[in-house]
C-alpha cells in the first residue's frame, strides 16, 4: 500500500489527463477566460504603480519642507545693530556723581541689542546706523542722517517701527548714587577743612542753665550764650 | 499553426498566439485544477493565473516538445493549487480517522472512467485529496510533498494511506450501488 508502484497503475492516470469537462457540469467558456486572462496581460503590475505613487508622494512632501523651510529663514528677523554714539553731556554733573543713570540705561539697551539681534525703538525714534558717517561719537539724528545718506537710500529705505513687534522687558529704574557730601560743600573743602585746626564755632543761647547737660559750661558761658568749638573728633 | 511557431509568437507578444496556446491547454489546465480544488470558480482562477505567468515566463522558456510544454503548464498549475492551499488548509490536521485500513485496488480504479475518478478524488479531504494527487498521480515523493506542504515525511505518508482507504471505501460503496440499481 505505501510501497506502491506508480507505473502498475499507469493507464487510468493517463486516462485523467485526457479529460476535458466532467459531465454533468456545464462546459468551460474559454472566450470569457480568454478576456479575462487577455486584460489581465494588458495591465501593468499595481505593485509598480503603487511604488511611483508613493515615491512621488515623497518627493512633494520634501519640495514642500524645504520650501516651508526657506520661507521661515526669510521671515525670521536678523537685525544687526552697531552701537549707538552716546550723547556726551554737559560736564556740570561730572565729579561727585559717579555715572550718569541715562548714559548707563542707554549702553543697557546697546548691550541688549548687540546680545539678541533686536532693534528697539528708543523713544519713538527710529534706529539708525552710523553707516558712512564720519563722526561715529556724535548724536544720531535722525535729520542730520536723511541728509547725510544718498536720496535713493532715503527713499526706498524706510524706518521700521520694530516695537510693535517686539516685546522688551521694562527697564529698571536705577536710583540715583549721590555720594554724602553732596549735601554740603565739595568733598576737598570739607578734607582741608578737617585738616586745618581753625575749627568752626557756632553759638547756642541756653535759657535754662539748670537744664544744660553735665558738663562745664562756665569758661564760654557769658550772657545765656555758649560758645561750642567742634574738635575734629566732634 | 504548430506549437513552436504559436511559441515563437507568444514571445514577441502576439495576443493571437497567445489564444491559440490558451484554447489549446485550457480545459486540461482546468481540469488538473479541479482535482485540487473543490470549488469550480477557485479552479478557473488558479487555472487564469497560472497562464498569466506562463505567459510573463515566456521567453525564458525553451521549447523542447509539446510534452516538455505540457509538463511546463502542469508544474505551473499544481504549484499555484498548492499556493492556495497552502494559504487555507493546515494539513498537519488530520480530519478523520479510520479504524482499519483497506488496501486501494488499482485494478477497480482501471473500471471507471476517468470523469469518475475525478469525482471520487474530488469528494476526498482536502489533505488527502492533496496527498494523493502529488504522490499517486503526479508520482512526486513523500520527501518533496513534505518539503512542498510544510509537513513531515511521515503524515504524508499517513494521509496517503487513509487517501486511499477512503477511496476504496468509495468505490466499495459505489460498486454497492450500482449494483442496487442494477437489480431494481
């Protein structure tokens, strides 16, 4: 049984590769097998076309990032600022007062804007560079500026106003330094005051003697009023 | 037209050509699908994609005899049958057990005719059916039935010999009728 030999049994094997139809079933339509094999032939295979589907879906999705890229390089704001001449000021205040907290706010705002790439207004006036100005150290103006640049540059170019744009943070308000003696006389008047041994005298009425501190009064007393001599441990 | 020139032609792409060799190896195409699969409309497909490939092979095809063509198509359709079949029968699964064996007698087989035969391999399990076709028909060995299905050598060899226990079991039962009505 398991040992069979298939060549004894050749002629009914044979016999099924003869076979056409078997009866009782209807006969195979060839025409609409044909037609069904024949378009079959004529189509390309999907794989493919699913592969250049795809591949063109990969190609927009790149175009498209690298145009959305370009186009956020170009809105992004890169506003380089030279550093703005400070305005030299009266020389009245120079001396006792060490800095002047102006000055120092406007070098902040410099410092700032060196630091972020950040146009700031300042005081509603627009930033101007000191491009192809000879005299870096003196006050921009505005005016002085339209005039000293060429008239197409003063016409294409217009100041931006930035500050909508930006937000900066409010800057802190600096309290005014002044040094003790600024109250009274000059520092070196008070030094050679001090060093000298002409030492100021005021006078002080007493009314009531019995009232008066512990100590001797009777050498500079005359007439209800004391004399007092500062010492300069006083 | 002879099968060489139809050949020739099919190559270059002739779809004239290409209807000759279909008309010609359909129905015996068909027919070897149907002893593998159950469902006639299943058969015609296996049997149409099959011929789409003999057709995209074509040309790597060297004619050497209509046997050698036929024995090209056969090879082609058995293998897309055991593709399908592969896909939806697990044929370690043996469906039924038999008591006692009964030893399948060629020569009862030599009787009928070969639409009967058919029809007995049709009605067998799906694994038998299979096992029987490559190994009883086709001559293919237990080894390569093995290595084709997935299985070992050793159901193979079961399921053959339950294949054929059932058969003649059939053909007992068909003899049994035929015989009733024979007397009625």
């Amino acid at each position: 049984m398991v040992h069979e030999k298939p060549d004894e049994s050749f002629h009914w094997k044979k016999r099924l590769g003869e076979i056409d139809h078997l009866p009782g079933e209807s006969v195979h339509d060839k025409t609409a097998s044909w037609e069904k094999l024949h378009d079959r032939l004529g189509k390309k295979p999907r794989t493919n076309k699913i592969m250049w589907y795809w591949a063109a879906a990969a190609c927009l999705c790149i175009l498209a990032g690298l145009q959305w890229i370009k186009v956020k390089e170009k809105d992004t704001p890169v506003v380089t600022v030279e550093p703005l001449a400070i305005p030299q000021r009266s020389s009245d205040t120079s001396g006792i007062i060490k800095s002047n907290p102006d000055a120092h706010a406007t070098h902040t705002v410099i410092k700032k804007r060196q630091s972020n790439s950040i146009a700031v207004k300042e005081k509603n006036k627009p930033v101007f560079t000191s491009i192809g100005l000879n005299n870096k150290n003196a006050a921009m103006d505005p005016d002085t500026v339209k005039k000293s640049l060429p008239p197409f540059i003063v016409n294409t170019v217009k100041p931006v106003d930035t500050i909508a744009l930006i937000t900066v943070a409010p800057q802190r308000k600096k309290l005014r330094v002044v040094h003790i003696n600024e109250l009274g006389k000059p520092m070196e008047q008070e030094i050679q005051f001090a060093r000298s041994n002409v030492l100021p005298a005021f006078e002080a009425k007493v009314f009531r003697q019995d009232r008066s501190a512990g100590f001797s009064l009777s050498r500079n007393f005359s007439d209800n009023i004391v004399k007092i001599k500062l010492s300069p441990s006083n | 037209m002879n099968i060489p020139e139809l050949i020739k032609e099919a190559r270059q792409g002739s779809t004239a050509a290409q209807k000759c060799l279909f008309d010609q190896f359909a129905d015996k195409m068909l027919m070897i699908c149907r002893r593998y699969v159950k469902m006639p409309e299943d058969a015609e497909e296996l049997m149409l994609d099959g011929f789409y490939k003999f057709f995209k092979n074509i040309v790597a095809f060297n004619y050497q005899g209509d046997a050698a063509l036929y024995a090209w198509l056969k090879k082609i359709m058995v293998n897309e049958c055991l593709m399908f079949l592969r896909k939806k029968t697990v044929f370690t699964i043996v469906s039924e057990t038999l008591a006692d064996e009964l030893p399948l007698q060629e020569e009862a087989l030599n009787n009928l005719s070969a639409a009967e035969i058919v029809n007995l391999i049709i009605q067998l399990p799906v694994g038998y059916r299979t096992i029987f076709n490559l190994h009883a028909i086709e001559g293919i060995p237990h080894a390569e039935i093995a290595a084709l299905l997935g299985i070992t050598e050793g159901t193979s060899k079961s399921q053959l010999s339950k294949a054929r226990t059932l058969l003649q079991k059939m053909l007992l039962q068909n003899q049994t009728d035929y015989g009733t009505r024979k007397t009625r």
